[in-house]
C-alpha cells in the first residue's frame, strides 16, 4: 500500500485550525535561523585568520578542526536537551494496513530536516570550499567531508536515541548528558585539558579514512539501533493487555493525610514526569544546578544584584517556568476535574505543595555553593525563602488570568503555546522587589536586607493557606471563561 506520508504531514499543517498562528511562527522561526545562519558563514569565512591571530604558533587547520569536534559535542548536548524529534505523527498510521517499518523509516528520515543539522552546514562548507580545498589534498578534502558529515548524522540518531530512551529508562539515557556536562565542567575549570587530544583525533582522521569513516559508520549503527527499538515500541496491543488493570493507590503514609490535596499531588507528579514539555522543564531545572559554576570567583559575584538574580534563579527554576502555566498543564482534561468533587482550593493547594517542594530540594542540592563562596550564603537562604513565600503566588494570580490550552506531549524548546507578554516579564518583578528591598535597607548592614526579605517569603508561606484561599476567589470569578478557552484546541 502507498501511503504518500509527506504530503499527509503537508496537509494536516495546511488543514489545522491554528494555521495562522503556525505561519507566524514559522516566518519567525525562518527569520531568525537565517540571522543565525548569517553568522555562522560569517564566521567560517574568517576561520582560518581568526585561528592565526588567536594561535599563531599552531596550524590553524588542526586548530580550528579541534574546536569544530568539540562544538559538534557541545552541539550534541543541545540536541539532547533541546532537538525536538516527532514520535506521535506516525501513530494515527498504526491503526491502517500500512508496514510498520515505513513509518518508522519516515520517522527517523524526517529528524534529519531539523534545523540542528543544517546549522553545522553553515559552518562546514564555506570553509571546505574557501580553505580546504584550494589548499589540502583530495584524499584531505574526501576525508574532512566523511568525517564531519559523519559527525552530524551521528548526533541526530545520537540525540534521537537518547530522546526516545528518556521515555523508557530515564537513568540510563541521562549518563550521556551527565558525562557531557561533566567533561565541560573539568575542562571550563581547567582541571583537564581536552584540546589536545581533539586535536590529534583530528590529524589521525585526515591522514587515515578509516578513522574519519567512523561517525559515519556509528550513525548507520545507530540508524539501525532506532529502526529495531522503535519496532519495539510501536505496537497495537499491549503485551499484557490480558491482565486485569489495577488502580494506582497512592501511599497514605503521607499524601493520604491531605486528603483531596494529596491525591492531585501525585496526579501532578505522575503527570509532570509522562509528559515531555513539563519533563523537559524538570531536567532543565536538574542542569541548572551546575550553573553557579560558571560564576564561582567571578568578581560579579561580588555584586549584590547578581547574587539576588542568582539565588532566585537556581533555587525557584523550577517553580518558574512550570508555575507560570499553572493551571494550563490541567487543561486539556480540566472540565473533568471541575466536574468531580474537587475543590479548586484544593487544586491551588496541591500546585502550592509541589513548587514549594521543588524550591526546597533545589535549596538542599545548591546548599554547598554558599560553603564554598560564604558572601552568597544570606542571599541563598533568603531568595529561597522569597520563592516558597512571594514567587509560587505570583505565579497564582497569574493562572487566575491564563486561560490558554496547551499541549503538554509537546516539546519545551521553541513551544510558546500558552505564553503570553507577561510570562517573559514576570522575571523583572520578581528580582525587583528584593533587589530595592536590598537598596533600601543596606544601610542597616550588608546582611540586614536579606533577612528583611527571608522575613518577607518566611511570613507569605507560614500565611499560604489564607493566601491559597483569596487565589482561589479570584479564579471563582473567571472561572467559566477559563474553562471555556481551555476547550478551545488550536
């Protein structure tokens, strides 16, 4: 059977009701990657001036083509983290006598359109036609071409891998990122040197083609891998379909003691770990973890508005950018909570709990950067408190006032379904407040003004209930216009 998938994907982007709003996007979207795109050549063309001027005692070949490996690497970081690979448009096919090996076919083939695989392009070619051409062998050329092509078709069925196994076995598919990150760490903190070595690897691949046709090789390798796993996965019935189902309980050693509240608590969190935009969001905030690093014994940690943004960021990442769509992760399935014997409160209540949580285990984890740089202490302390007290329910007032669907399957990166102007302000206040708190108050001593506003987020969370309580009022007045533009799919 012939099943023109392309021109099906084709006419469900041209047929969607949010076509409009897709075509803005994309011409967004377009506009941008050719600004970036610009760049890019820009800077390929000056590559081999640049190397000479910043290394004039090495080639600036071997220089330049041990920095390319090395941002092919940080670019496969940026893949895993961001690259957003389709897994759901094939699935409306399963149900047709279509051969299951041609969707996954199309499916893998269609990751390559990504614009993380052009964007190296940009970069590889004007140099290959300006410099390595004129100047390098045909069996240079032939191999600087393997190689590198090789290298990015590797990191697309990489990154496609380690997407898909975050599904499956979270642990094991987060040592890739983990390695990477750490490498970066140690070779930023200069505790190991990783140029050389890249460099070498270099040289050995121009000089032997077995060596530089080794990517090439892995992303067949790993073209292979998806195409049998993926074979795995995308089946009709369940293995166990057989087997009576059983209801999900929640342990009542703890979260059966809130009652009602408990039981959403572990709705949300099953919820934020099945879905890839909120689950995405949650490893976004487990990286951020390590961005104090960069900063430690920079002398703009002396400064006090650096530290106030600093701890109100790693500490409230999270409850950040999953509270600021609060109730629009609830969305597509929120009449069927309003329709049961739930209390809105008891929804509030439940957010509450989980981003409050989220700032305690952040505060916990960071804890030791204050130890190690002792100025940054107080801040720590009292950002983290502003974030459990003041943060959450600035968020609260601000799902009192969303009323945008959004599709919580979808990606995080480049997905600004059901953010508004006022999302990518709401930063501004919030490190505000404590940042005049501190210029007002500094004049009692450096620390004075850090305990004013722990004092500040210490007396909004041992009020929350009340607080909870005047949120909830406020959403019981919008109440049926939000739920009616949450039934609104675009």
């Amino acid at each position: 059977m012939r099943v023109p998938l392309t021109r099906y994907q084709w006419l469900s982007w041209v047929r969607s009701p949010a076509l409009t709003q897709q075509i803005v996007q994309t011409v967004i979207l377009v506009l941008f990657g050719l600004y970036l795109a610009a760049n890019l050549v820009f800077l390929s063309l000056f590559a081999t001036k640049i190397m000479k001027e910043l290394y004039p005692q090495a080639d600036p070949a071997t220089k330049l083509g041990g920095l390319l490996i090395y941002g092919f690497f940080a670019g496969l970081l940026m893949r895993i983290l961001f690259q957003k690979f389709s897994g759901l448009q094939i699935k409306p096919y399963l149900l047709l006598p279509v051969p299951k090996n041609k969707l996954i076919h199309y499916l893998l083939r269609s990751s390559l359109t990504s614009f993380f695989n052009w964007m190296p392009l940009f970069i590889l070619l004007p140099y290959f036609i300006q410099d390595v051409l004129p100047n390098q062998s045909t069996t240079y050329a032939i191999h600087f071409l393997m190689f590198y092509v090789g290298f990015v078709l590797w990191n697309n069925y990489l990154a496609f891998s380690v997407d898909k196994l975050f599904k499956l076995k979270p642990t094991i598919a987060a040592l890739p990122v983990i390695l990477l990150i750490a490498v970066y760490i140690a070779d930023h903190r200069g505790w190991i040197s990783v140029s050389p070595f890249l460099e070498r690897w270099f040289t050995a691949c121009m000089q032997h083609g077995w060596l530089a046709a080794l990517p090439l090789l892995g992303a067949v390798a790993l073209y292979v891998y998806n195409l049998k796993a993926l074979g795995r996965i995308y089946f009709l019935v369940d293995k166990n379909s057989n087997e009576p189902v059983t209801e999900m309980v929640i342990p009542s050693t703890l979260l059966g003691r809130l009652g009602y509240t408990g039981v959403l608590i572990g709705n949300e969190i099953r919820m934020i770990w099945r879905h890839k935009r909120s689950r995405s969001l949650l490893y976004i905030a487990l990286l951020m973890i390590l961005y104090p690093l960069i900063f430690m014994g920079n002398p703009v940690m002396d400064y006090a508005g650096f530290k106030v943004f600093l701890a109100l960021f790693i500490t409230g990442i999270f409850a950040l950018n999953y509270g600021q769509l609060m109730l629009s992760w609830n969305s597509p399935h929120f009449d069927f909570l309003a329709t049961r014997q739930v209390r809105i409160e008891d929804i509030f209540r439940a957010k509450y709990y989980i981003l409050a949580g989220s700032c305690v285990v952040l505060f916990l984890v960071t804890l030791p950067y204050g130890w190690v740089y002792q100025e940054y202490l107080p801040a720590h302390i009292a950002l983290f408190l502003y974030n459990i007290g003041f943060s959450i329910y600035v968020y609260m007032f601000l799902a009192a006032y969303n009323s945008k669907r959004i599709d919580p399957s979808k990606g995080a990166m480049m997905n600004y379904e059901g953010i508004s102007i006022a999302h990518f302000f709401i930063l501004l206040p919030l490190w505000g407040i404590p940042y005049l708190l501190y210029i007002v108050f500094q004049f009692l001593g450096p620390n004075v003004p850090f305990l004013i506003i722990g004092g500040l987020g210490m007396a909004g969370a041992l009020f929350h209930t009340s607080i909870i309580h005047q949120v909830t009022k406020l959403f019981e007045n919008r109440k049926y216009p939000i739920l009616s533009a949450f039934r609104k799919k675009s």
